[in-house]
C-alpha cells in the first residue's frame, strides 16, 4: 500500500504552500485514522493501544514538519518524513491501511485543489 507511492518525490515536487496544504489535511486525516480506530468494537483494547502508539508517533513528525516548514527552521527533507512514516508504520503494520489512505486523501486535496473538510 505504501510502497507503490513515490512519496519523497510526489511531495517534495510540491511548492512550499502546496506542502504546507499537505501536512495540515496529513494531520486532519490521521485524526480521523484515529476515530476509526478507537471506535473499531471488533478490535481488542490492547491492539488499539498498541496503533494508537505507533499512529501518535507519526502525527507528532507531520505537526513539527509543518512548525517546520512554516519557520524554516532547518531541513526535513521529505525523504527524512518518508523514512520517518515507514519506520513507525513498521512497528505496527495494522495501521499501514490507515495511513496510506491518510496520505493518498491529503494528496487529491492538494492535486485536485479542493479545500479540507474541517
């Protein structure tokens, strides 16, 4: 699922605005990964923990990648971000669905123009 998305370049090919688009709708999506998750009743309590964890580490990366971003604070190439979503998705390979598709919706935002649902 994640594999077959060039994120490093598909992401780094975006203008800074377009990229600041991006991670904002990134960290709205994971939010709602993380509805569907705490309200899956067919999942246990511990494996929702255990992809709360490991979802939590993403979106704490994606909101200082925009603090970043908008401060031009120092580099945090998307190469880095990428590393960095593959890394925790390994961790817990339940929550490699949700984030695919957290990325792949940010993505049509910012290819289709169309504004976030807030």
């Amino acid at each position: 699922m994640l594999d077959d998305f060039d994120y490093p370049a598909t992401i780094g090919a975006l203008d800074l605005e377009q990229r600041l688009i991006f991670y904002e709708v990134l960290a709205h999506n994971l939010t709602v990964c993380v509805r569907a998750i705490w309200s899956n009743e067919e999942t246990s309590d511990e494996k929702k923990v255990e992809q709360l964890k490991w979802l939590n580490e993403i979106m704490h990366r994606v909101t200082s990648k925009i603090r970043v971003l908008r401060l031009n604070t120092h580099e945090w190439t998307e190469s880095d971000s990428w590393e960095d979503i593959k890394h925790w998705v390994a961790q817990c390979p339940s929550i490699e669905g949700d984030i695919a598709w957290a990325i792949r919706s940010a993505y049509v935002v910012i290819n289709h123009g169309h504004n976030s649902n807030r």
